[in-house]
C-alpha cells in the first residue's frame, strides 16, 4: 500500500512538472508576436527611403527664362530650332522666351532690374554692363570662365572693372554693303577713301528718282548712329573716344573731322530723308528696296538681307580710309545671366551651348555671321564665303578696336547724338557740338543719370 502511494505521488509529481513546463513554452510564441509588431515600422522607413532615391535619378525640371530681340533679326524657327537642341542636351529643363524690339530692350532690362524681376538670361549689348553692373543686377561670369579656360578662346571681351559680365554670341566690324548693279548703272567704283566716298555719293543720288547714295541712322533712341557711324569715323580719322583713364578726347581735330565729314554727306543730301529719326530698320527696308546704294552694318546685316528676300547681287567692302586708317569699331551681342537668377548653373550651360558649343556652329552658320569663339571662326562658311572673309579681315585693318566699356556709357551716346542732331540742323558747329556733349554726359553722370 505505501509503495501504491509513493508511485502516486511521484506520477502526480510529474504531471505537474509537465503541466508546468507546458505552460511555460506557450509564452515563447507570445513573445515573438510582441517582437513581429516592432517590426514593421523599422520596415515602413526603409520604403520610405526608397522613393526618394529613385526621385535623385530623375533630371530636375528647371525653367530657363530669357529675353531677347532677335526673333526679327534671325527668324524664330532658328531660335526655336536652338532651344530644342539645348533641351534635347538636357532634360529637364523647359525654355519661355520672350521677345522685344532691340529699341525697346535696354529700357526695359533697366525697369525689371529696379524690380529685382530680371530673367535668367538677358541679351545684352557690352556697354549697357556700366548701367546695370552698379545695380547689381549682373553675375560675374568671371570664375566660369576662368575655370573653364575660355578667355582665351574668344577674338574679344567685353570686360568691365576686370571681370567679364557677356559672353558674345557673334561680332564683327562695321563694313559697308554696296547694290553692285546701282554702281554699275552710275559708272563708279566702289571707294576706298573719304573723298572717294563722296564723289561716288554724288553719283549715286538721284532724288527725282527717289535714290540715295547711303542712309545714316541718326536716331537719339537707339543710338545706333553711334556704331555705325560716329566711332568708325573718328577711328579713320585718327581720334578716339577716351585716353587709357577713360577721360574722354573725341572733342579734338579727329572728331570735328569725323563729324564734319557727316555733315557733307548730309547737307549735299546725300543721304537717305529721315536721318536724324531713321534707325537700322529704315536703312536696312531702304537697301532692300534698292533705294539706296549703301550703308553700314556688321556681318549680321547679311543675315537680315535674307531673311527680307534680297536676291539681287550685293558686295562688301571695307569702310573709306579716312586721314589715319580705314580701321573701325569691333562690336557684337551677348548674354549675360541675371543676379537673380535662381537657376545660374544652367543659365551657364545654356549661355555656353550658344556661345561656344553646338548652339553657337548653328546660329552663325545659318546667320552667316561672325562667331567671336576662335574656334568657330575657321569654319569653312566663312573662308569659302567672300562676303564674310572681307569682314574677317576688317577685324586685322590697322585702328580697329573695340569699343570701351564707359561708366554711364548710354548717357555719353544720347549725349553724343543729341548734339550731333544740333550740329546737322545747323544750331551749332561741329566743335561746339562735341564739347557740349561731354559737358552734358558730366552732368548726367552727377545726377546719377
């Protein structure tokens, strides 16, 4: 009977260890349950992570703003045709182009930078940097440049206060283009001086016919006269505009001589009517129309020619030597990149693309202008091109230069050709004429003008 018992007890005994130890191994599960449910946030913030790295791969869409005038001087399918080549390099970004008449253009680049509104790329001409670096309303494109050893790779700059501001797209010298069937039908040779200049002029004019030997434009706004006209002259005659401290010197016997030369081609009536309002359009419409035998322009007026449908067969040849030279003014068009600009990085590339890259072989080629990249310049439209190769040499013709860069350079030239209308109306001679402009330009300058 006890052992009955005691394998009673020691059966119970086990049951209970069993039971216990049963109990005990359910937790196990309930513990890894607690576990699991930890889990899954540690889960949720890796697929977090994981959009966002695919988002980095995807190009960033940018806006790139720019403002311009040339939808009328090279044609907007050109224009169109370099901005889907630019995009087509970088995707992404999307282009808003917006167009101005050249008149209008610096007037309105001055309202939107006092607004701090400026787009990201501006077409700018060199001598606006004095009026719009004070502002602050330009980047230096200096260190980009520099970086990326481009000074050395353009035929000239346009540098203010030793730091580039524009890149140009194209430049050249003033030539002048001549009807070549109008000479012939006068009897005369295109002219190599001044005093043939005005010979030939006189043979050429036949006002009963409504013909002109040339067209001045003569406007104050724009004051294109300027480059066309007023600096290549006082170029030939020996003068210039400023000694190496930017004084100004053009008020000597050069300019009275380059002024007074004007004034002959004026008063015999010479020129086309409407010369102190004409601007490029009116002598530009005027040699279409065969109206008047010359005028001046820089190589991107033979794009402009054909973009009005002139066929008739037209030459270019250097300006008349004047006392000194036969030298001129070298000048062109640029962009520059707003301040503001909260896309710089790709205003650069697209400023780059046009200036130096594809964009740039596009635009000059089919403009047949001059591209200022030295590289470029070797291309075979313009060796295989006579019209083109004149201008090119132009640019090596003893007293060319380009033009520099003034402080307030916009008020000296509306000071300029406001006292050369005085002078061509006859309130005032030539000498006179020139020193009243640079007493005015001082006074504009010492009201901040």
């Amino acid at each position: 009977m006890k052992k009955l018992l005691l394998w009673l007890t020691v059966m119970l005994v086990s049951i209970s260890m069993v039971v216990a130890f049963s109990l005990t191994g359910c937790k196990a599960p309930v513990e890894e349950e607690v576990v699991e449910e930890e889990a899954p946030p540690a889960e949720e913030e890796v697929a977090e992570e994981a959009p966002g790295e695919e988002e980095a791969a995807v190009p960033e869409e940018v806006e790139l703003s720019w403002i311009q005038w040339w939808e009328g001087e090279v044609g907007v399918e050109l224009l169109d045709s370099l901005e889907t080549k630019f995009i087509e390099e970088h995707p992404g970004v999307t282009i808003k182009r917006e167009n101005l008449p050249y008149q209008q253009m610096y007037d309105k680049l001055i309202t939107l930078a006092q607004a701090g509104e400026l787009p990201d790329v501006m077409g700018m001409q060199a001598d606006w940097i004095s009026s719009f670096e004070p502002l602050g309303a330009l980047e230096s494109l200096d260190s980009r440049m520099d970086e990326e050893g481009l000074k050395d790779q353009f035929a000239f700059l346009a540098t203010w206060k030793g730091k580039e501001w524009l890149i140009y797209i194209y430049g050249g010298a003033v030539v002048v283009f001549c009807n070549t069937q109008m000479f012939e039908n006068a009897g005369v040779t295109y002219p190599e001086t001044w005093d043939e200049y005005i010979e030939v002029s006189r043979k050429l004019t036949d006002p009963a016919k409504g013909q002109y030997a040339t067209a001045a434009e003569m406007a104050v706004e724009p004051p294109s006269g300027i480059y066309y006209w007023i600096y290549p002259l006082l170029l030939q005659a020996g003068g210039r505009l400023a000694d190496d401290e930017l004084n100004l010197v053009y008020n000597d016997e050069a300019g009275v001589a380059a002024l007074e030369f004007l004034g002959t081609l004026y008063n015999e009536g010479l020129l086309l009517p409407g010369t102190l309002a004409n601007t490029e359009k009116e002598k530009r419409d005027a040699f279409a129309a065969e109206t008047i035998a010359m005028y001046n322009d820089g190589p991107w007026g033979i794009g402009v020619q054909k973009s009005m449908g002139v066929e008739f067969p037209y030459d270019i040849i250097l300006m008349p030597k004047g006392s000194a030279t036969r030298g001129t003014w070298a000048a062109g068009s640029g962009l520059a990149i707003s301040s503001t600009s909260k896309n710089k990085d790709v205003a650069w590339e697209f400023i780059k693309f046009l200036t130096t890259g594809e964009g740039n072989k596009m635009w000059v080629e089919t403009t047949r202008n001059l591209s200022v990249y030295k590289p470029n310049l070797a291309m075979s439209y313009i060796q295989d091109d006579p019209k083109l190769k004149v201008i090119a040499s132009q640019l090596e013709e003893p007293g060319t230069m380009t033009t520099p860069i003034m402080p307030g350079a916009v008020a000296l030239q509306k000071a300029i050709m406001v006292e050369v209308q005085k002078y061509l109306n006859g309130e005032k001679s030539a000498q006179q004429a020139l020193d009243d402009s640079i007493v005015a330009y001082q006074e504009a300058m010492e009201k901040g003008e």
